[in-house]
C-alpha cells in the first residue's frame, strides 16, 4: 500500500472537517439558508482556506452528497457480491442501511430532503444533479430487493411493490429513531422488519 506523505493527510483532514462541518449546517439550516460564512465559522477555517478545497457551496454539497452515496453503493455492493440471498441478503441490507444512517443522522436529514425534492427546489441543476445521484442508489437497492424477494418463497407478488414498501418501511423507522432522539439496535430492528414481510401470515395475506 501506497504511504501517504503528511501534507497529503493533512489536506484529506482538513477537506474533512469542512465537509463535516457544511454538512452539520446543511442538515441544521438547508441549502439555501447555509452560506459559506456559516461553514467557515462551522469549521473554524478562514474563508481563504474554504476557497482553496471547494470553489463553492455548490460543490461542498455536490461533494458531501457523492462522498455518502458512494459508501452506500459500497455497502450495497458488499452484500450482493456476497454469498446470501433471499430473506437473508434482505436482513443483511436493512441492518446495514440502519446503522449508516444512525452514524450519520445529520446526512439522513439531507438524504430524506433530497430524495423527496424538499430541499431547495430548482438550483440552475444541482437539485437535479443530487437526485439523480440519490435516484441511482435508490434503483440499485430497489433491484437488489427485487432479485432477492424473487428468491425467497414467503412472498410472492409484485417484487417491485414490495422492494419499495420495504424501503419505505426503514425510512419510516429511521425517521422515528432520528425525531425521538432514540438509538436502537439495528439488527434487531432489521430482523423485525422481516418478520413483518416474511411472517407466514404476511404471506398469506400476499397470496390472498
């Protein structure tokens, strides 16, 4: 592995913070209430030194939108190339959907504004720019749900309905989770959820 020479760790640390902090005013005030004084103050970084990573607001919250989808894209990719399937690979993606957005609660905040077009309306195209990021990680995980729901024999049905009722579903518990302030554990709460699609009596009803 390659070492990375101090200045480059410093540079990596520095864009960090900045991001961190642009997110934590992003998910507090929104886009549009946001200014790059108020990251500046955020992160304790001159504005000089702002301008030296990011050329604007725009591009801290292109970056910061990219930067989370890519790891959830990771995530993502890490169960389908695993070897799991069905109600398994469906536990496996709840749990893991959970428990990065529990790390990341201010990025869900954001996440949820985006992917229901709350945020900042239209923004000469970064509105469309960010959903269409969000829009390709959320057709991913509905395709991966699919297959799996396909594979399983407890629910039978429209797979895409249900993929998207299952997303919906974790959404609604995170939302929840977040308003109340409570921490729970998310591969319990993934198994529970499951169970609400897999019981033997969900899946009679599905037939019925």
């Amino acid at each position: 592995m390659k070492m990375i020479g101090r200045k480059e760790r410093e540079h990596r640390l520095r864009r960090r913070s900045i991001l961190e902090a642009a997110q934590e005013m992003f998910a507090r005030k929104g886009f549009p209430g946001t200014t790059m004084g108020d990251v500046s103050r955020q992160s304790e970084f001159g504005m000089s030194t702002l301008y030296k990573f990011f050329k604007s607001k725009r591009e801290i919250y292109a970056s910061l939108i990219d930067e989370h989808i890519s790891r959830l894209q990771e995530r993502l990719r890490g169960i389908t190339e695993a070897d799991v399937a069905g109600e398994k690979a469906i536990e496996r993606f709840i749990e893991r959907h959970l428990q990065y957005f529990q790390e990341n609660a201010q990025f869900f905040r954001i996440y949820m504004n985006e992917k229901f077009g709350l945020a900042h309306g239209s923004m000469d195209g970064l509105s469309e720019q960010v959903r269409a990021q969000i829009s390709r990680y959320a057709e991913h995980a509905e395709d991966a749900l699919r297959n799996w729901i396909e594979e399983s024999d407890a629910l039978c049905g429209d797979s895409r309905a249900k993929a998207l009722a299952l997303i919906s579903t974790v959404d609604a518990h995170l939302s929840r989770w977040l308003s109340e302030g409570k921490v729970e554990c998310a591969r319990e709460r993934a198994s529970s959820i499951v169970d609400i699609f897999f019981s033997p009596r969900s899946a009679s009803v599905t037939r019925t």
